[in-house]
C-alpha cells in the first residue's frame, strides 16, 4: 500500500469512528424521549381513569379507543397491550426520574411482566448494571 492509502485507511476509520458514535448517540437520545414520552402518556390514561367513577370499566373502553384513535395518527406502537404498558409503566415508576434510560421500553415491558415486585426491582437493577439486553 502506499503512503497515501494508508493516510486514507486512516482518515476513514477516524471518520467511521464518528458516524458510528454519532448514531450510538441518537439511538439513546431517541430511547430517553419514548421512555419520557410512554410515561407521560401513561401518566394521562391513569389521572384520567381516576377522575371516573367507574375506573375498571372505564379504562377499559379508554384504551380500546385510544388504541384506535394513535394508530391512526401514528401507525404501529399503540396496540392496546402496549397502552396498558404504558399504563403500568407509570404505576410501577410515578416518578419519572426513576426510569433509565440506559434501559430500552423493550426492557421496561419485559420487567412490567414480572408481577413480584422485590424480583421486578432485582432483575431492573441487574439489567441497568449489566447493560445487558432482557430479551
């Protein structure tokens, strides 16, 4: 190779090397805003369903139009078992500041299906530490 083929090798893995950052980047911002974004919107369907006295049947018949109504705004994602996540998800951290974003909402669903909350909180802690994928 000569000189000036090495100096491009070079000059494209420092480059490569940034594109890849970059984008490591926005996948993670992306994440924190849906996670900040389900939570907000479990947030809503909860403080709303309070607000009825009816809750139970109630929220039901809420989700199932609301499912209705997203997907047709903005496609896939608000599946009705994907609301009541939501829901839960804001149940299980009312304080939005307890949610990490290192965690995806792939991992987020999968611990909101562990009902045993001392195993919930253990396997969250071990995925945050880890880094490591639940699924």
């Amino acid at each position: 190779m000569s000189e000036i083929s090495n100096q491009n090798n070079n000059i494209f893995t420092e480059i490569k090397q940034v594109m890849l950052e970059a984008r490591n980047n926005v996948a993670s911002a992306v994440n924190v805003e849906l996670l900040k974004a389900y939570w907000q919107i479990g947030r809503i369907i909860v403080e709303d369903e309070q607000n009825h006295q009816d809750r139970a049947d109630y929220g039901k018949g809420l989700i199932k139009e609301l499912s209705i109504e997203l997907t047709k705004e903005f496609g896939r994602g608000f599946s009705r078992s994907n609301l009541q996540n939501m829901r839960n998800l804001y149940l299980a951290h009312p304080k939005s500041q307890t949610l990490s974003g290192k965690l995806s909402w792939s991992h987020y669903c999968e611990l909101l299906s562990i009902s045993d909350l001392s195993k919930r909180s253990f396997y969250e802690k071990e995925a945050y530490i880890m880094d490591f994928p639940l699924n």
